[in-house]
C-alpha cells in the first residue's frame, strides 16, 4: 500500500462525558502541514471510553486515502486497546483476560477497520497538562457536551 510521504497526519483527540454512562462529547483536531480541521460531536446517553473512541474513529474516517498518522490522545484505553489488547481479544474472540466479552466491540472493530489502511503511531500523554492541542480538543468535547445536555 502507498503511502501519502510528504507528511505525516497528525490527530488529536478527546472525550468527555457527565456522568459515566451519561451524555458525553468528543473531540478532534487534525493537523495536515498548515492545515488544521477540527471537529466534535455528542451522544445523549454513553461513556467516556465510547467518547475517546469516537473521537479517533471520526478523525480517522476524514482521511480520504492512505496517511501515516501519529494519533495523539490522553486515552491509555485507546492507545493500550490498539497497541497491546486487541490481537489477545481476537485470538479470544473478543473475550477479555476475565473470560467476559470485550466492552465497546463495536467501536473497537470500526476502529480496526479504519486502521487498516493507515500506517498509525499511537502515542499516550497525559490528559490536562498543558498540551495545546490537547486543550483545545477537550474544549471542543466539553463545548459539544454542553449542546447535548
């Protein structure tokens, strides 16, 4: 597969819900040279992990051919889920290390799917700290919160 090599895309992202379950946003901001395009959303009635995943999952469905992303988020659930725990849970037929089916599987396989024709790095930092696209995709989930409350 060819990749998109003048630039890597880069995608930040965040989730925010009150109440967890309970109505929730997210957001998205994707840099692209000195592009930027934000974006955010919410649902009535979810969780804080639904809304990080949504957050990647909307970013990544913006790209229209195969990139080289570095995917930014405060979610160690989304990180460590397509780093580390999703090739267990297919081996498992997505049964957890508690033999119980995978929360969010749904979200997971979208986020797969998406996946696939990208070449991803995922990168944890920590939520609240000063990042400055960090901040602005908290705002823009806490911003879409406000609508759907």
């Amino acid at each position: 597969m060819a990749y998109n090599n003048e630039q890597t895309v880069q995608i930040f992202t965040d989730g925010a819900c009150s109440g967890n379950p309970g109505p929730g946003g997210y957001g998205a901001l994707l840099k692209y040279g000195d592009r930027i395009k934000e974006l955010s959303g919410y649902e009535a009635d979810t969780t804080n992990n639904r809304m990080e995943m949504t957050a990647v999952i909307k970013a990544l469905m913006q790209l229209k051919k195969p990139c080289r992303i570095k995917v930014v988020t405060d979610s160690s659930y989304v990180v460590k889920g397509m780093t580390q725990w999703v090739p267990v849970w297919l081996k498992r037929n997505w049964l957890n290390s508690q033999n119980k089916p995978v929360l969010n599987r749904d979200l997971w396989e979208k986020l797969i799917e998406l996946s696939k024709r990208h070449q991803i790095e995922w990168i944890w930092i920590k939520g609240h700290n000063g990042h400055p696209e960090n901040e602005r995709c908290d705002e823009l989930a806490r911003s879409a919160l406000k609508n759907c409350q």
